[in-house]
C-alpha cells in the first residue's frame, strides 16, 4: 500500500506490463467471442407486446446512501458510519397535468414529490456505546433498536416487518452464534439459535441475542479498521426492508386498491448480497403471498422495479450498444431484451455453476431497454410466481407488467444522469450526504457529544 499522497512510478507500471507471469495469466484468460451467433441477443419491439395505456397515479421510489466518518473518542481508526433511507412519493396525476400546460413552473414542479427520509447512525472500529464490551456488540445492539423504533406508515415497526421475512428464512445450517469468536458462547455447537426480539442465549454465559442477528452484518465488522463493506450491507438491508414495509402497511390499512395505480422504483438490482442474502429469497415469498392479495383487489400484479446505475450488465448493454467503428445506437430503440441464465454466463458473468444466475442472490430477473429518447436503462422485474424463476427461458410473461414497466420506463427516463429515473435522482438527493459537508457535521456533532458528556 502507498503512503498518503505517494503514487506510483512509471518504472514500476512498465515493469508490470512487461511481467512475464502478467503475460502469461493474460494469454491464459479466457477471451469472449463475440462473432458466435451463440451469443446473440434476442430483441422484442415493445410494439410486439401488449399494447399498455396505464397511466399510474402515483410512483415511490427508495434509494439508499452511506458515508463512514472518522470521529475523535480518544481511540484511533474510530469511526461512524451515517445510513440513510429516502423514500420520494411523486404524483404522476400532477406532472401529466403541469406537462400540458408548457413551460413548467419548476416551483409547482417540485410540490408534485413528497420526499422523506430514515438518518441512522451505526458504530464502526472503535465505538464503543453504553455498557457493551465491543464495537461488535454495539453495532448489533443499535440495528436492532432501529429497526424496532421505526415505523414509515402506520402499522408495525421495521422489526416487525424484518420478523416476518425471519419466520421465511430458510432452514438449515445455521451461522455461528455472534459471541462465538470472542470465546463468550459455551454451547457445543457455538450456533446462533434465532428466536423474534431480543432475548438471552441459551448457554450459562446468558448473553443478550437480537433477532437482528440473524443478518449477520456484523460479522463483516473489521474491529481495527474502516468498515464501509459492512456499512454498505446495511444500507441494503434497510432498502429492501423499506420496500415490504410499504407493501404491508398498504395491506395492513386494507389499501391494497391503491397500488392498482402505484408503481416502485428501486436503486439497483433486485438481490440482497452479502452476508444477508439470505433475505432474497424471504423477499420472494413475501412477495408472492403481498401479490395474491394485490390481484384479489385490483386484478393485476405489483409493479415493483429496479435500476442499475452501474456494474457489469450496464457495462455490457453499452458494449453491445456499439457497432464496429465505436458508434452508439446499435441497439434499436423501443426494443427491449429478456435474458437467460445462458446469454448471461456466456457474455456478461462467466460461470459454468449448474445454478442459474442469481439463484442465492436475486429476488427478480433483468432485461436491457432502449427507451424511446435513446437512453439505456438495465432493469428487473419481480418474481412474483415460480414459473418466473425460470432461467433456461426468458418469454414476456415471466416478466410481471412488462408492457407496463416499459411505459412507465419511457415516461421517467432522465437525460440528466445515464441509467437514470427521475424519481431515484430525487431520492438519492435526498439520501446522498455530500461528502465533505457530510464529514463536516457529524465531526462537530461528534465534538458537540464529548464536550456535554465533559461537562
């Protein structure tokens, strides 16, 4: 590793291409042959599709933003790291209406989204809070907390929402209990026995366990230092969670009819990876059980979406966006394009694993769409029924609302940002922290905390 402000030499980047064991690991690699007709990618004009003339009322979309900050407790290394949640209901009734009366008043522009926001603050190396005994301890001890004081509708906590994903979680090994690897856990088997709440471990030592536990989260803490990794896996959780919270406190208040002209919009894909990815797959079973009930009321499927803003299948659909000469626009505009577990592994994430791609990790399945002003958006859809989790195929009606999704896709698309939709731009402005203002407060926050505990 360098030292701070120290790069490196183009002496030692010319000894690095000219490494013989970078060369042979080079020739070695497997190279993608593009020319195979194997690999071409099959295109549906959204005009072979149902036509689609839903108009949604209403579009929430939830995005997520982390900052680890170093903060002064007298210990070196400690640090915070700030989590935040935004959720930014936008009237599309509204916005319809403002677009027919041109130029748009940015003011009345702006009164057709309703922004909020989940700010929690989570203990990384070296915070240590109350009477626990560790940074680890006290991470668990305040995720919990969280989730079980916040409540976005009416109805039940986070907790309460993340319990019943728990109660789906499927069974089998089971981690380790979370005192395990400070030697505090005296059971035979060292395992983490998950029960709801917080409750006490059931051998002699009688340590305090969390429901919460079962995330694993804390498990990526590094207790000597810095913990963006795992500040990353909570930011994820607390997305997710937010989006089943919605849904059951729509269900909860008998407002289900509601989502009929409701769509979601998620950042990034639809998984959960890391440590709790088990959640994925709790997700999908909620999922299906939500949209039963949702069609019982309104006769059709949610409509939930996620967008990727960058990684490796944004990186491809702009590769194959490409002719020979480097020339954008290959890839017709209004159509769109489903994948396969086959297309994927041989030309975006080799793999020759008999899973199908996303089995341990996603809760929907991807498509690449052209919009009508050229932009290119990477996309998922739900599964919302078994039939849909097959990979071999990829037929339009193992997408859930396609035509719809697509629609709304062509009506949201912003040239601000590539791969972007405007109610995420609103909601990441809402969740981002920028990055020096942001270090600013909570370093005086934090100076503000130690000076009235001086006092």
């Amino acid at each position: 590793m360098p030292y701070e402000g120290e790069f490196a030499h183009y002496r030692s980047i010319r000894r690095l291409v000219n490494n013989a064991r970078v060369k042979s690991l080079m020739q070695r690699a497997r190279i993608q042959d593009y020319s195979s007709d194997e690999t071409t990618l099959p295109l549906i004009k959204t005009s072979e599709i149902p036509v689609s003339e839903w108009d949604p009322k209403f579009v929430i979309a939830i995005d997520g933003s982390y900052q680890r900050t170093p903060v002064e407790t007298g210990y070196p290394g400690a640090e915070v790291g700030y989590v935040t949640t935004a959720a930014v209901l936008m009237n599309m009734a509204k916005i319809r209406e403002l677009g027919s009366h041109r130029p748009v008043n940015p003011k009345l522009y702006r009164e057709t989204e309703n922004v909020g926001s989940i700010d929690t603050a989570f203990p990384g190396c070296n915070i240590v809070i109350d009477k626990e005994k560790s940074a680890k301890r006290s991470l668990r001890k305040m995720l919990f907390e969280y989730l079980n004081d916040i409540k976005v509708l009416e109805g039940e906590s986070l907790l309460e929402t993340y319990e019943a994903l728990l109660a789906h979680k499927p069974t089998g090994t089971e981690p380790d209990c979370p005192y395990s690897a400070e030697g505090d856990c005296q059971l035979a088997d060292n395992k983490y026995h998950r029960e709801n709440g917080k409750y006490t471990c059931q051998c002699p030592s009688a340590n305090t366990l969390y429901s919460t536990d079962a995330l694993r989260v804390h498990e990526r803490m590094i207790p000597d230092s810095a913990n963006g990794e795992m500040f990353g896996e909570i930011m994820q959780v607390f997305e997710r969670l937010v989006v089943i919270h919605i849904l059951r406190g729509f269900q909860q208040q008998n407002a289900l009819h509601l989502l009929k002209n409701t769509a979601i919009v998620i950042d990034g894909s639809l998984a959960v990876f890391g440590s709790p990815a088990w959640l994925h797959s709790a997700i999908r079973e909620e999922l299906y059980l939500i949209n039963d009930a949702v069609k019982f009321a309104t006769g059709q499927d949610l409509l939930i979406i996620g967008i990727e803003k960058s990684g490796i299948f944004v990186d491809h659909f702009e590769r194959i966006d490409q002719n020979k000469r480097g020339e954008q626009d290959e890839f017709p505009r209004q159509n769109v394009s489903l994948l396969t577990d086959e297309y994927i592994k041989k030309n975006i994430r080799f793999s020759d694993s008999p899973k199908a791609y996303g089995t341990d990790t996603h809760f929907g399945r991807k498509l690449f769409y052209k919009t009508a002003s050229g932009a290119r958006l990477v996309a998922s859809l739900p599964f919302l029924d078994d039939s849909h989790r097959d990979m071999t195929r990829a037929d339009p009606n193992q997408y859930p609302r396609l035509a719809d999704a697509l629609r709304l896709l062509d009506q949201l698309v912003s040239s601000r940002y590539p791969n972007s939709l405007s109610p995420l731009i609103s909601a990441h402005a809402e969740a981002a922290i920028p990055m020096n203002l942001g270090a600013r407060v909570l370093e005086e926050l934090a100076r503000e905390i130690r000076e009235e505990q001086n006092q």
